[in-house]
C-alpha cells in the first residue's frame, strides 16, 4: 500500500518513516485498503465522506512508531486456552 498517488507530502514523510515489512507488492491494494480501513473501525459510509488524505492520516496515527506493544501473559493465555 506505498503508493504516492492521492496522497499529499505531509502524509508521505510520515509514511516513509514507517519500515517496510519487504513483502511484494498487494496483489488487491484496493481491497487492502478497504479491509484495512474496516478493521481499524470505519465503516463504507465514513469511506465515502473521507478522503484518501485524511483515511491515510488516521492509518498513521494507529501505528505506534515508539514500540511494537507485546501482548501480556494475560493475553496469551486467553488466545491458547
């Protein structure tokens, strides 16, 4: 999803600043796009009044560029049973 279309130059330092997992390129970025917007909670509606610019910015200010948070043993032990 590192394409430079639609996006404004604010939005593309930010972006650059975020390391690359090295994995090919999205084989659907459209579709990766729109599961990654549902699954941080906007809805198709928020899709439709938002633009590509301020969806991007709030992708960005999800990522926590400090540290990757570790789940607790808390967590671990609901997820395993």
């Amino acid at each position: 999803m590192r394409s430079r279309n639609f996006v404004n130059e604010e939005v593309i330092k930010e972006f650059e600043k975020i390391p690359s997992s090295g994995k090919s390129e999205d084989q659907f970025p459209e579709h990766s796009f729109i599961a990654s917007s549902l699954k941080i909670g906007l809805s198709i509606s928020d899709l439709q009044s938002l633009t590509y610019v301020d969806v991007m910015k709030i992708f960005l200010s999800y990522i926590d560029k400090e540290e990757e948070k570790k789940p607790t043993q808390q967590q671990i032990s609901m997820l395993t049973g």
